[in-house]
C-alpha cells in the first residue's frame, strides 16, 4: 500500500473514510496533523480519541489504514475490528479490511470483504474496490473474472492508470500484447512515474514486433529512472536484437554491473547479520560499513550498524546511524527504542524519553518499550510512572509470534508459509 505517509496517500485514506459516520472536530484535526507530515502526534490524539470518546469508530478506521501502511497487518485489523463493532455496516470498512486480508495471504476474503465493500456501497470510491477486486481474481488465477473486474473499474474511472496497468499486464500474460499496448499507454499517459509501466510498455511493443517503438519507450523509463533494471535489461536485448551493438551491449554492461553491485549488498548484509548474531561484532560493524558504501540509503543496514555500535558501547555513533536509519525508513519503532536505549546510556533523559515514546506511539505491544520506559522514568525520578511503565511491560501480549528473536532479527518480516497464513485467515 505505502510505506510513508505523504499528502497524497492520506488524501487517498481520506476519500475511503466511512461515509456515514460522524467525523468529531479532534478526529479531524488529528488527520490534520498526519497531513502536515506530525505522523506521531497524529496517531498520538487518535489513539487518545479512541479512549474518550463516546464515537471513536473513525478513530479506529483511521488508525487500522496506518498501520496497514506500515505493513503491521495484525495490530491493522486489531483497530479495524473495534471500528466495524462500533459502527458496522460501513463500505469503507470492508474495503480496508479485503486490503489487510489480501496483503496477509488470505485470498478468498479478501474477495469477499470487497464484495461485501461493493454491497455496502463506496460511493466515488467504487471503482478503486473494482480493481482490487481484480487484482485478488488475478492472485486466485481467475482471468477472465479479472478482466471483468479491471474492465468495470475503467468504466466508472477511466483514469485509473493502476487498473489499465494491471489489465495491460493482464492481457500481456494471456499473450495478447495486441490488447496489452492501448491499456498500457493509457497508464503511461494517465500516470508517467507509474512503476514497471515502462518496461511492461516495451514487452509488449516487442510482442507486437515494434522494436523502434519498444526501444523509444525504454529509453524513456530510464531516463525517467535510472534505476529500472528490468528496463534496461529489455532495452539491451531489443538493441542487441535490432543490430546496436555497441549500445545494446552497453546496456547490458551498465545491467550486469548494476546487478552485481545489488547482489554483493545483499550478501553483504547477510553475512554481516551472521556475524553479529555470532557475536563478532568487530567483524559486523565493518560488513554493515561496507554494505552502506554500496547503498548509502539501505536502512536496514543503517538500523543494524547503529544496534552493533550500540552493543558495542558507541552511543553517539550509534544515534548517528539509527538518526540515518529513522529518515529513510520513519515508522519503524524499533529504530526509536534503539535510539531511546543510546540515549538513556548516554544520560540523555529528555532525548531518550522522546524516543521511547515514538516508539509506544508506533507499537503498544512489544514489552521492551515498556520496561525502557519504566528504566528513563526511574533515572528521572519520576517513580509513580516507571511503576505504571513497568506494568505495562508485563501485560500478555497480542502477538508473541511477532517479538524479534534477537536484536539482530529486527527488520525480519514474520513468517508467510501456509500455516502462518491458515492461522492468519482463520481469524
């Protein structure tokens, strides 16, 4: 769905909210707050809304579309459920919950809660549930049913450059580029930054035996993108394939490259994650720095240097890196609890309050933040809360299945095989 929460994305939140409910003045201005780029004083009011007042459906519903954004399914669908028993029967809220299903591996409920969305009426928003409705008949390899779908979605917007995408892939799949060309351009054109339009674009061109074509669109997502692989690698082959040799295999050189560089990262980080795990931790700061050379911007190689400095007894250094690590990724709240643990070692209170609380405001579950809490509250003799804090530390938890094994394991995604997902979907 998203990763960060931009004007953009909540003025899509925004337009799928319950449209039957109630919105109060502090909800709004909560939202608000999100809008205005404060994401944790935003979650901080709704969540307090949800505690005092008397309707705090919306309050719910917009809480389960953060942290679905974030990639937090199970706590997602923990607030969706509060908000659909508050105020049922709102098209808004089987929406979002096909999208937490459908992200959770749960295919035919997702495809029923839309369904469900679709009965209960979306308004202006009907076609957006169309076009999900065809991506989940796409993952049940449903196609004709797909198209139907994707085809119903254009109809009601045919500005949706995401459902002339899918279709176009849609029917490049089915080996009928000669369908795939016009819903393709239509995504191009209806939206020019679309991701995988362009290569997906030159396939189909390529299908059809329209080289120039295929290699002008190309040249047009790279130059857009230099960093689309797939493009580049098409492009070569179609150069190579049309006699430009010399620049066919220049693209195919800058590809290869390219793609080495990406496998040493990974590797690279992998193995500086065994060595942490193992303890040598001397060795693990240096892979972690080398990764970081390659790809400046990796944040969970940012996230793990700064928990090695950390363990290592560097606070500064290791606030530096997780300050690194928390502006490319921001709504990761194990990066605040790090940065809360460095501080608090550095003597740093008022900091390392600041980070604990991110870190609540991002996850009210994970005991670790509470008992840190409890430990800031006591070195700033605020005796009264670090009880509360530690209390809170020893509550059962909703999702023992999600805690980290270790320190090192933290950007690990939890586990998809089928009986996560049987356990998930029968729910």
């Amino acid at each position: 769905m998203f990763r960060r929460l931009k004007g953009g994305t909540l003025a899509i939140l925004l337009s799928l909210a319950p449209s039957q409910a109630a919105q109060s003045s502090a909800t709004a201005a909560a939202l608000a707050e999100i809008n205005n780029g404060n994401l944790f004083e935003g979650v901080r009011r709704l969540k307090e809304i949800t505690r005092t007042e008397t309707s705090p459906a919306p309050a719910y519903f917009y809480l389960s579309s953060v942290y679905t954004g974030i990639g937090r399914f199970d706590t997602a669908y923990g607030y969706l459920a509060a908000a659909m028993k508050a105020s049922p029967g709102q098209g808004a809220y089987y929406h979002q919950l096909g999208i937490i299903r459908r992200h959770e591996g749960c295919r035919p409920e997702a495809l029923a809660a839309f369904q469900q969305a679709l009965k209960a009426g979306m308004g202006r928003d009907e076609a957006t549930v169309w076009r999900h409705v065809g991506e989940v008949h796409v993952d049940l390899f449903a196609w004709n049913e797909a198209i139907e779908a994707y085809t119903h979605a254009l109809r009601l917007d045919p500005k949706d450059a995401r459902a002339h995408l899918d279709l176009g892939q849609l029917y490049l799949d089915r080996n009928d580029p000669k369908r795939a060309v016009p819903e393709l351009l239509a995504a191009q054109q209806a939206d020019p930054g679309l991701e995988g339009v362009y290569a997906k674009l030159g396939l189909a061109y390529r299908a059809t035996s329209d080289l120039p074509s295929a290699a002008a669109i190309l040249r047009h997502g790279i130059e857009r993108s230099p960093s689309d692989q797939e493009s580049r690698y098409i492009l070569g082959q179609i150069l190579l394939t049309m006699g430009n040799d010399d620049e066919g295999r220049r693209e195919m050189e800058a590809y290869r490259k390219l793609q080495e560089q990406m496998t040493q990262t990974d590797t690279l980080f992998e193995t500086a994650v065994q060595r942490a795990q193992a303890g040598d931790l001397d060795r693990a700061e240096q892979l972690f720095r080398e990764t970081l050379r390659l790809a400046p911007r990796y944040a969970p190689a940012l996230h793990l240097l700064g928990v090695v400095l950390l363990n290592r007894g560097n606070n500064e250094r290791a606030v530096e890196a997780l300050q690194q690590a928390s502006a490319v990724n921001p709504l990761n709240a194990d990066i605040y609890f790090q940065m809360a643990s460095a501080y608090l070692r550095s003597g740093k209170l008022p900091e390392a309050l600041d980070m604990a609380q991110r870190a609540l405001i991002l996850d009210e579950e994970d005991p670790r933040y509470f008992s840190l809490l409890g430990d800031i509250y006591s070195k700033m003799n605020r005796e009264a809360d670090s009880r509360t804090a530690r209390q809170r530390a020893t509550r059962p938890r909703n999702r023992p299945r999600n805690a980290p094994p270790d320190p090192y394991a933290s950007e690990m995604r939890r586990r998809d095989d089928a009986a996560t997902v049987q356990e998930i979907c029968g729910r």
